[in-house]
C-alpha cells in the first residue's frame, strides 16, 4: 500500500518532524550532591571554590578500589542523539592519605553508562587545586574524549577508585559546543528551552519566538556554531527572534540560553527563507504496523524517528514542522532511503 497525504505549508520540500519534546537539552551541569552520598564517598566542604552546595570526597584509604564501591546514579535527558562529551570538575590534594604521592596517583575514579562496561576515567592534571580535565580509559591504553548517546533518558554511574580523589560536579554537553555553566542559584528552576523544538528547522530571515523555563532568562546565538561569535539577542522567557541571513558552511545555528539554573544549548539546521505555498505532496511507504522511519537533516545529523502502523504515522505526519530532512526506511535488517516528492 501506498500512502499519500497533501499539506499546504509555506516550504518548498517535503517535512517531517519528531514528537515535540517540552524540555530539548543537548547539554547538563550536574552538582554530585544532588543526589545524598554513598559511602565512602563523603560530603565535604573543606577545599574552597567548589560549585553548589559541596563535593564529594572518596575516604576508602586503598590505593585502588577494585571492586564497584559507593555507586551513585545520575538520570538526565538528551533532545539529539550525537557525540558528547562527559567533563567532570575534580581536584586531588597532597595531604593526608595522598601525601607525597608520584604524580599519576589519587586522580581516577569508576564510570558507567547506561549499560556499557565500568571504565577507568582520570581527572588528570595539577594538585591541590579544581580541574576539568579527563579521559576515559574503556580498555588500558584506549583514551576516548566523547561518547555517541542516542536522544532520550541515559544514567551515568559513578564509583570510587583511587584514594583521596574529590569530585565537585559534571558536564554533558555535545562535542564541538560550549561546556555548560554552572547554575549561578542550585535553589533556582533548572534552564530549559520551550521552543523551539530541536528539531526544528529554522528558516533564515524569519521571525520565531523563544520561550524558556527558569529565571532570569538571556539569549544568544552562534550564526554557524563554530563557537568563535556569540551574539546576544535579548532578555526574557518569551521574546521575539529573527533568523540571521547568510550563514553557510556549515548552515546551522547555535541557540544559547542562560538563567540562574545554567546554561543550554540546541544546535538547529537553517534553511533558505521559503515563500512558496505550493502544496506538498508526502509519498510514504507503508504497508505494516513494524515500520520505523528515522529522520536525518541534510548536513546528516539524526534528527529523530516515527514508527508504527498507518494511523500512527498519519497522525505524525500533522505534527510535522517547516524544514527538508532526508528519510530512511528500516525494514527488519534492511534499511533504505525513502522517496520524498
């Protein structure tokens, strides 16, 4: 069966879109103490400069922790599937059961994500005061910066390793953009963007409106998110926004959204300004209830996916939002590019 569906909207491509989701995040800061200590680990406040309320101090006195001991557990969401990067803020200090320590000891601790293999993950670097710097070490030699995380719910899981080491909070943001800042007020309501939906296309020379949760809202914008421009736009949970012109190469746009609960970001394709109101025509092929259909944008970053039978898809198709996105049809272990006319 084929199945075809004509919509009168002022784009000159085929659309699709994801399910709207009310609170797109590609990037956390996460204190550890948002959630109680497990033992040993320890909340301290001793070592000063730390971000929100504490840190948290592992107090095992062995060298190394073998064993998976004081799991903590750390549920967010992401908005895009992509490569990003897991930042921890960490110190180690040359006192106590770390005096006169060589200089690669008390600087690692154990981590996991989701389902994968527990890795080793240094905080590398200078003594006695906070760092972001880290690796993660899966197997001995094998360094990664980054990890691919599909859009959706994700647990990172942390447990001590190396005596004496500290860790003060975290950062998951998408590689290639800016760290998160760390909330200005830990009491405050956590940043998010309302709209537009990250999946979104934004078409330059037009007009959209930003909304926001959290308080005492900024925005700003990188025109082609290559994070050596940050142009400011306004104050304010709902204001008025139009899309640079001229941004190519690549054609996409960094939304920035600061408030007293952090910082966020959303990285949006940019379309040519649309003035057609041509009827589209949706060319869609269907024909049972397993159908998945993943969603690309042109410059071949995973959007999003539908999926189900033919009233499912009937009823995603409405919800769909201006933009050109490639299709791909995955049939059980076969997968191929659908038509769009």
């Amino acid at each position: 069966m084929r199945l075809s569906y004509t919509v009168l909207l002022p784009v000159l491509v085929a659309v699709l879109c994801t399910a709207h989701n009310a609170y797109s995040q590609t990037s956390h800061y996460i204190e550890v103490e948002s959630i109680p200590a497990v033992a040993p680990w320890e909340l301290s406040t001793d070592k000063s400069d730390f971000s929100g309320t504490g840190y948290f101090n592992w107090t095992e006195t062995s060298t190394i922790t073998r064993d998976k001991q004081g799991i903590l557990e750390y549920t967010f969401s992401l908005s895009s599937a992509g490569k990003y990067i897991i930042d921890f803020r960490g110190r180690r200090d040359h006192e106590g059961v770390c005096e006169g320590e060589a200089y690669d000891q008390c600087n690692d601790i154990w981590t996991k994500m989701d389902n994968d293999s527990w890795s080793k993950t240094m905080v590398k670097g200078s003594w006695d005061t906070w760092i972001w710097n880290n690796r993660w070490e899966p197997q001995h030699g094998v360094i990664k910066h980054e990890l691919q995380l599909s859009a959706g719910s994700h647990t990172l899981s942390i447990a001590g390793r190396s005596k004496g080491v500290k860790i003060d909070c975290f950062a998951i943001y998408l590689d290639g953009s800016s760290r998160p800042d760390a909330p200005t007020n830990p009491n405050a309501t956590p940043t998010s963007i309302i709209e537009p939906d990250q999946s979104q296309v934004l078409a330059m020379g037009s007009t959209i409106t930003l909304k926001a949760e959290g308080d005492n809202i900024s925005w700003a914008y990188d025109a082609n998110s290559d994070n050596l421009s940050e142009i400011a736009i306004g104050s304010g949970n709902e204001i008025e926004f139009t899309v640079p012109t001229g941004v190519e190469n690549p054609m996409e746009l960094t939304l920035i959204c600061r408030g007293d609960g952090g910082a966020v970001e959303q990285i949006h394709d940019l379309s040519a300004s649309a003035t057609s109101s041509r009827p589209l025509q949706y060319h869609l092929t269907h024909t049972k209830s397993d159908r998945v259909f993943l969603i690309y944008s042109l410059q071949g970053r995973l959007i999003g996916k539908i999926e189900g039978g033919t009233p499912e898809c009937r009823e995603q198709l409405k919800k769909f939002s201006s933009g050109a996105y490639a299709i791909r049809e995955m049939k059980g272990t076969m997968n191929f590019i659908s038509s769009i006319q």
